[in-house]
C-alpha cells in the first residue's frame, strides 16, 4: 500500500460557488501550512484540533491566490483514517488549478481515481461493501438506488454477510477441534446437527441471491426496448414518455432507422429505453441494419414494450416480433385506440396462448392516454404491484451475488456430504469455500487486482 501524502479536486471541476481540495497523509497537515495563512500570527494546521475549520488565505509566497476555510481531520478519526486536511475555497476552474498546483509542489502527488476510499477501505475505515456503497450513492439514478446505498454504506449488507460467516467459522472450528482431539468433543449425531444448522444459512443466502435481480435492476434501471413495425407509434410513446419531442415522428414508415436510447424515471423506478426500427422486411440496406439491431437488443432487454398499431391487421411481422418476446417480461400496447380498432385484446392474447409475464392495455400515444396504467403495469411486471423503499437488505451489485452463489453451491455440497454419511472432514472443505465466498464480498477474502480493479471505476477526489 503506497503511504505518501495524496490530494485531489474533490468537488465538480466547472465555474461554482464553492470548490473542495482534498489532502490526505502523513504529510497533509506540513502541506497545508506551507501554503495556508492563518487569520491568527504563527498559527499552524499541524497544531489544531480535530474537527475544526478555520479562516484565512492560500498563498504562494507573497501573492494572495484566495480567501478559504481549512477543515482539519486528525488520524484515525477521518474518511480514510489518515491526517486530513480540505481546503473550502472559491470553485473557479483556474482557482482550484493553481491551489492544486501550489499542493503539489509543496510535496503531496495526485490521488488515483477512487484512492481516497480505497485507503478507508485498506486502513479498515469501512469494508468492501461500504466502500463500494459509496460510488453507487454518487452515481444514483433513482431513489430506490440511493436509499440502497445508504443502507449498504451504514452496514446492512455487511453486517449480514458479517453473521453468516460467524456462524459457518464456528462449525469449521468444532470440527478441526473435534479431529484434533476426538477423545474431548463427541460427534455422534453432529451430521444430523449440522444439517439444521446450514438450512437456515442457506435459507437466508437464497433470500439474499433471490432479490438480487430485482435490486439490480432498481439499481441500474430496467434495460426497456421498444418494437413494433414500422409506424405503429413506438416514437410517439417515447417522445410522450420523455415530455418532449426526442424522437423524430411522420407518417412516413421505415423514419428510425436507428436505436435512440434515453433514460428516464418513473414513479420512483428507471428505465433505460430503446426506441428502434420498425421490424419489417426491407430491401433498404441501412433500415436492414435497423431491424437487426433491435431484434439485438430485444433479446438483452428486461423489458419489451410491444407496440401495435390497432388501427391495422396483423400480419407476418407482427407474428416474427411474437416470437422475439417469447420468454421475455413485455407490455402489448395497443395504440391508436382513439380510431377504428382492427386488432382488440382478444386478437392478441389468442397469438399470445401459453405465455407468461406480459401486461396488455390500450393507449393513445397521440391523445396522451395510458401511460399512468403502463406505469402500474412495469411494477406489476417487476416488483408485485409496489416499489419498496424499507430497510430491507437487498443485493445491487453482480459481484455480490456471484459470491453469495458459490457460497450457495458449496453449503449444497456440505449437504450431500452429510447425507452420503461421508467423514467431518470433507464438511469442512466446504464449508471454508463457503466461508472464503461470503469473505470476498466485504473484502476478507480478494486479492489486490480485484481491490484495484474495484476502485479505479470511481471518480477523481473520491
């Protein structure tokens, strides 16, 4: 671990009212002081309490460069449990360049991206899970994403991986203290004991892997795609979803010719929405393209939103993009319910006999109608009819449920050990690979390119 002095611009770097510079080491307290003067004579940072701001001027030698509050953090009662220091001054972009030039010079280096949380995560200020929380809290897109991170940054996750591995350790050592000395600790029956005991872990590590999906999705938002053919008014929904006219709408067919991607939140959830080419067959080689793509993402979607034009027939495209959905969650809009409608939800749930988790409504993309019911109609899809914000504990991140399924998969294997009457000692195998899975989520059990690897995806200053 590298143990020299760092500083970073820790705020946004843009014209603002204020601008934060970061410094963290050893060193930080010299560092400030050589550039820091203080309203009080012969005052010093290196001398001052913790937790305390103070008032006065950054200057290279005899030029003033600005008026600034000076926050001191001592060790280890700071973010990365190292002497902090954070300069407040004015959030000009030439500002915070040449008070971050004046640090440099006076002996910090620039932090790595993400290196101010990895040192709280190395100098045990928080575990992996808390540490990761933190860039999930900045980069949060909805609420449920936020209240997520806060839950995780104070502990949730951690204190319940934190149990799970207690209880696991504790078997491994009866049955390492019962092989080493069998005359002292009486197995019979232990197989039987422990059976029991696995069954609640798994049931809670099961819980943890089930909500997963669902919390990553919340997380990152629901990957949307919507198809249809040409016409049928996938554009004109995007473009009511939005509130404005993102997408170019005629009455020309074939007009998107390529996939137009927007995020977007609703009712507390987000998606993150395709709007593609008309499926259709084409001799236009471009609008080919087109078509390709979206059956492309309509098969990595989460969602589809099927969009028919009820004003018309169905015909052989219309059967192609039933096929495309499939084994997939969708939504069948039947839009232009405001004409003559050709095509009603009969039509269309005979096409969709023997397939499962689908909604169906009609709209009117063009007289605004539909989209409160296609609101309540992605949660009843997703999350049973409500999205949840309680304290519960749930699992955002791929990582973590990765390890939470080898964990899975070893306590199985302990199971079936037991149940084949196989000796203690193959428990215990088993049961350190579940240990050691559960480990890599709060950071007991990864190696250094994992931990690197992990924060460089963080942002300057953090």
């Amino acid at each position: 671990m590298k143990t020299d002095t760092i500083a970073a611009i820790s705020t946004a770097y843009s014209e603002s009212g204020i601008g934060i510079i970061r410094i963290s080491g050893e060193e930080a307290f010299k560092i400030a002081d050589n550039i820091f003067c203080g309203k009080k004579k012969n005052f010093s940072l290196e001398n001052a309490k913790t937790y305390t701001m103070h008032y006065g001027f950054i200057v290279d030698g005899e030029t003033v460069i600005d008026e600034v509050l000076v926050s001191v953090m001592r060790a280890p009662g700071s973010y990365t449990a190292e002497n902090v220091v954070e300069i407040n001054c004015h959030g000009g972009i030439l500002i915070l360049q040449k008070i971050m030039d004046l640090v440099i010079r006076n002996g910090a280096r620039v932090a790595e991206p993400g290196e101010f949380t990895k040192r709280a995560f190395l100098n045990g200020r928080m575990d992996l899970s808390e540490a990761e929380a933190v860039m999930d809290l900045i980069q949060s897109k909805n609420d449920f994403a936020l209240q997520a991170s806060v839950n995780q940054l104070k502990g949730s996750v951690s204190s319940v991986i934190k149990e799970l591995r207690s209880k696991i350790i504790y078997e491994i050592a009866f049955i390492e203290s019962a092989l080493d000395d069998p005359e002292n600790y009486d197995t019979d029956g232990y197989g039987e004991k422990l059976f029991g005991i696995l069954q609640e872990i798994e049931e809670k590590v099961e819980d943890l892997i089930s909500h997963a999906d669902d919390g990553r999705i919340l997380k990152e938002g629901i990957r949307t795609v919507i198809i249809g053919k040409p016409n049928a008014g996938k554009s004109s929904f995007l473009n009511e979803l939005i509130g404005e006219e993102r997408a170019i709408v005629t009455d020309i067919a074939g007009t998107t010719r390529d996939a137009l991607e927007e995020n977007i939140k609703l009712g507390g959830i987000s998606l993150h929405i395709i709007d593609t080419a008309g499926i259709r067959k084409t001799e236009d080689t471009v609008e080919r393209i087109g078509v390709e793509r979206a059956r492309k993402y309509a098969k990595e979607a989460d969602l589809i939103i099927y969009i028919v034009d009820s004003s018309v027939d169905l015909d052989e495209s219309d059967e192609e993009i039933l096929e495309i959905l499939r084994d997939k969650h969708f939504i069948v809009l039947l839009n232009k319910s405001d004409l003559d409608m050709a095509v009603t939800e009969r039509d269309i749930k005979e096409k969709l006999h023997g397939f499962s988790d689908f909604e169906m409504m009609r709209i009117s993309a063009l007289k605004h109608r539909g989209i409160e019911e296609f609101e309540e109609a992605v949660k009843r899809l997703f999350f049973r009819g409500e999205v949840s914000f309680n304290s519960e504990v749930i699992i955002t991140s791929m990582r973590h449920k990765e390890a939470l399924l080898e964990a899975a998969e070893s306590l199985s294997m302990v199971n079936k050990s037991i149940t084949a009457g196989m000796s203690e000692d193959f428990y215990s195998i088993d049961l350190m690979n579940a240990y050691a899975a559960l480990g890599r989520i709060i950071g007991e059990e990864v190696g250094d390119d994992l931990v690197n690897e992990i924060f460089e995806k963080f942002c300057m200053g953090k």
